[in-house]
C-alpha cells in the first residue's frame, strides 16, 4: 500500500464506460508486468480536467464492481497549469499482486470518487515462466499468452459496446428531456396569457356593472321626474279645465266691463302653451328613456357574453392546471449514471452505476402548480330573492339573478306572473 490508509479514500460506484474516462490516458501500458521490480505507468491529463491532491491511481482486477475493489494505490501530486500534462506513478514491488493468472489495469480516481480514467488490462508475470509468446521492450521481457491477449481483446469489444449503448440512450433521454421542457414553457406560457386575459375580462365586466348601475340610477331619476311632469300636466289640464268652466258661466254683460273676458282668454293661451311645452318635454324625456334602456340592453347583453367568456377562460384555465399537473407523472423515468459517495469502502457495484442519478439532470427546472382559487370566498346571495349560494362563482349568481322577471319600478319580484299580467303591472306604474 501507498502513504495512505484506504479509509480515508473516497470510493464511489462508476461505471466504466463513462464519458469521464476520457479526462485522463493511460498510454504506453505493456502486456505484463513483472512482480518482482516497481511499476511505472505514464498517464496525460485532458486540459479541462485539473488534478488535486486527493486524487489517485490504483490497480484494480479486470471486472471490479467497485472503486474499493483496488488491490493497492497511490497519490498523485497536482498540476498547477490547465494545459494537458504527462505524469506518471509508481508503485512499489512490495504492494503488487504476486498472482500470475487474473488481469489487472490503472484506474485513475478523483477526490470526488469519481474514475477519470482505465488502462488496457495487463497482467504480473516473471520472467521465468515459461510462454506461448515472448517481445523484448526497453530491456524488459514480456511475458503473455494468446489466450490471455484474445481475453483482453473481447472484454474491450464488450465494454465498448456497452459503453456505445449506454451513450446512444443518453442522447434519447437528453432529447426527451428538452422536449419535455419546451412543451412545460409553452404550456406556462398560455396559462400566463389565459391569466391575463381573464384579468382583463374581469375587469371589463366590473366596469361594465358600474356603468350598469349608473345607467339604471338616470333611469330611476329620469322615471321620477316624469311622473313629476305627468302630475303637473294633470294640475295644469284641471287648472285650464276651471278656467274654461267658469269662461263658460259668465254672463254677456261681464264682457263688457273692464275686459275681464280678454285677461281670461290670456291666461287660457298662457296655460295652453305651458301645457304644450310640458307634452313636449314629456315626450324628450321618453325618448331619452328610451335610448337608456336600449342602451342597458345593451349592456346586459354585453356582458352575458363577457360572463360567456369568462367561464369560458376558467374552463381552458383549469385544462391547462390538469396538463400540467399529470404532466411530471407522464414524463419517463430516467436513468442517471453516476453519483457521488464515500473513496475506497464503499459497498456499491459498477451494474448498478448506470442507475445512479447523472449530474447533468439536478438543473432540471421543477415546475410547481398553485390553486388561484381562495379557500375562502364569500357566500353570495341573489339581490332580489336574497337566497345564498355558497360555492357559486359571481358569474353564475349573476345568471340566477337574470332569470328573476323583477318590476324596474317597485322591484316586485313577478316569476309566476304570465307576461301579460306583467306588462300591466308595470304600466300601472306610469298611470
């Protein structure tokens, strides 16, 4: 073993098809080893990638499971530049496998427990042995056999295939995950516009009533002072009915004494023309009266399709709080591929790594969807009945009050009443 106890390396599951096993190579691995001399293996260092002091190269038996299945380790020493870097590490004979028949290769593993980098698998054998095969490099004798080299060879194919697959459905799943975001922005999106549509609907069909009620306030006054003309056209009309009476009664000779007949007749012109312009004034105000209640027509009609319209909105609002809620329960289960733990200890496998959550998704925006409506609303009741409804909107209080047939007058309520009997109703009112 190296400067270190192994408790106080972080272990970590990681698969070794990662992308991470880019950051650092191993180059110029042999076939073999021997056991009895120290071993030297070169690596570079990607220019992203910036080595700390925690970092550390270990030998590990071909088809480890996980980082805490090394068989010895040592630290690598930092580089303080970003540009790409060739070191190297030695371990001593002392710490090396003494056994002849398993492959081993370097792992290089971070501070964080994650494995950066894989060597090819090689393998410890003395030079004694006898071999199928035998190549002279650097003085040093290597010693392997071909069955050992079609092993090695296979086991790369697999874990480069597998590493393949594994590359090919994080591409799908980072497509289906962008897929899922644009369609999450656009539905917040409309949900944004339907608000404010309905905000501005609401209040439109607030100023509507306003102007509703002040519309039925003229209404009101306008009827008030007409039956206040009607009244004085009657005293008029009884005034001039005297007038004429007592004209009628007089005897001829009362003609001629002083003119009282001429001042009669004035006063009869004088009241027949006051009379005129209190008709004439009547019929403006029935024409005026007739143009506000066109005009309130109108204005109820509007705002029945404002209402229309309104729950209209509500109904795409609340589709739109369904889509959103069931759509995080539609969206696929994905399957990260790495996660960080504790250094060398640790009891996770390598099959289970492509089943640990992946960094690059924690980003991933939670789309989180509140009720707009108050838990506490007050009960609203007809203004002509006085009957509550708890639970109904505004709009539909609206609709109960509408289907009330209510004299504009006395505000009688007249459902039962057939719409002869009410016509007469009212116009005893304007008797």
């Amino acid at each position: 073993m190296a400067d270190s106890s192994p408790q106080q390396v972080t272990t970590n599951i990681m698969h070794k098809s990662t992308p991470a096993l880019t950051q650092v190579a191993f180059k110029d691995i042999p076939h073999s080893y021997s056991p009895c001399s120290p071993v030297t293996c070169s690596y570079t260092l990607t220019a992203p990638f910036q080595a700390s002091s925690r970092d550390w190269v270990g030998i590990f038996k071909v088809g480890w499971s996980t980082t805490k299945d090394y068989h010895t380790f040592v630290w690598v020493e930092p580089c303080g530049d970003q540009q790409p870097v060739s070191r190297k590490a030695c371990f001593k004979d002392y710490y090396l496998p003494k056994d002849d028949v398993d492959f081993y290769q370097f792992c290089y593993v971070d501070s964080t427990g994650h494995v950066c980098g894989a060597s090819t698998p090689f393998c410890f054998k003395t030079q004694t042995e006898p071999s199928a095969e035998s190549t002279l490099d650097n003085d040093l004798w290597v010693i392997t056999t071909q069955h050992q080299v079609d092993e090695s060879v296979r086991e790369k194919a697999a874990l480069k295939e597998a590493a393949d697959r594994i590359r090919e459905k994080n591409e799908e799943m980072q497509k289906d995950l962008q897929d899922e975001r644009r369609q999450v922005g656009v539905l917040e999106e409309q949900k944004k516009q339907h608000s404010q549509e309905k905000s501005e609907l609401e209040r439109e069909l607030s100023e509507m009533k306003a102007q509703n009620q002040r519309l039925e306030n003229t209404v009101q006054q306008q009827k008030q002072e007409m039956d206040s003309l009607k009244q004085e056209m009657l005293a008029q009309m009884t005034s001039q009915m005297q007038i004429q009476e007592k004209h009628a009664g007089s005897t001829p000779g009362c003609d001629d004494e002083g003119g009282g007949g001429e001042g009669d007749d004035g006063r009869l012109g004088q009241t027949e023309l006051e009379l005129r312009e209190a008709q004439a004034a009547i019929a403006e105000k029935e024409v005026l009266m007739e143009e506000k209640e066109h005009l309130m027509l109108t204005i109820r009609h509007q705002n029945d399709m404002l209402t229309q319209e309104n729950q209209n909105l509500r109904r795409d609002v609340e589709e739109l709080r369904r889509m959103l809620k069931e759509l995080p329960a539609a969206a696929p289960t994905h399957t990260p591929q790495h996660e960080v733990t504790a250094p060398p200890g640790g009891e996770l496998t390598q099959s289970d790594a492509g089943q640990t959550r992946d960094p690059s998704y924690d980003d991933l925006p939670v789309v989180s969807i509140t009720e707009d409506e108050d838990e506490d609303q007050p009960v609203l009741s007809c203004r002509h009945c006085l009957e509550s409804f708890p639970g109904m909107s505004r709009a539909e209080v609206e609709e109960h009050e509408r289907n009330h047939q209510v004299c504009p007058f006395c505000t009688l309520i007249c459902d039962n009443m057939e719409q002869s009997v009410f016509e007469d109703h009212v116009y005893s009112h304007e008797m």
